[in-house]
C-alpha cells in the first residue's frame, strides 16, 4: 500500500513502473500494467516500455 502511494506522483508524470509479475505475451511483443496505478504498457524494445493506446 504505501509503496503504491509513493508511486502514484510518478505515475501523474508520465513515469510507469511496469509489473514483472503481469508480463504476457501478445503476438509478437508483450504487455504489462503499470505496478502502481495499473495502466496499460506496451513492450517497444528490449527494456523500453510504452503506455499502450490501443
């Protein structure tokens, strides 16, 4: 809870941390949600992850 709480400011900036335990693959990448507040991140490349607009 309180880690959630910390996250939360970053998570307003546009700074997600991506939740290893929700990782799964989708086609030919992977999707995940934000640790924090749960939005939706698409893999891009190896290390570098997106908020997934689709």
């Amino acid at each position: 809870m309180i880690k959630r709480i910390i996250g939360l400011p970053n998570c307003m900036k546009g700074r997600h941390i991506r939740s290893e335990k929700h990782i799964t693959p989708d086609g030919d990448t992977y999707v995940s949600r934000c640790a924090h507040c749960g939005t939706k991140l698409r893999r891009r490349a190896k290390r570098d992850w997106v908020v997934d607009r689709a």
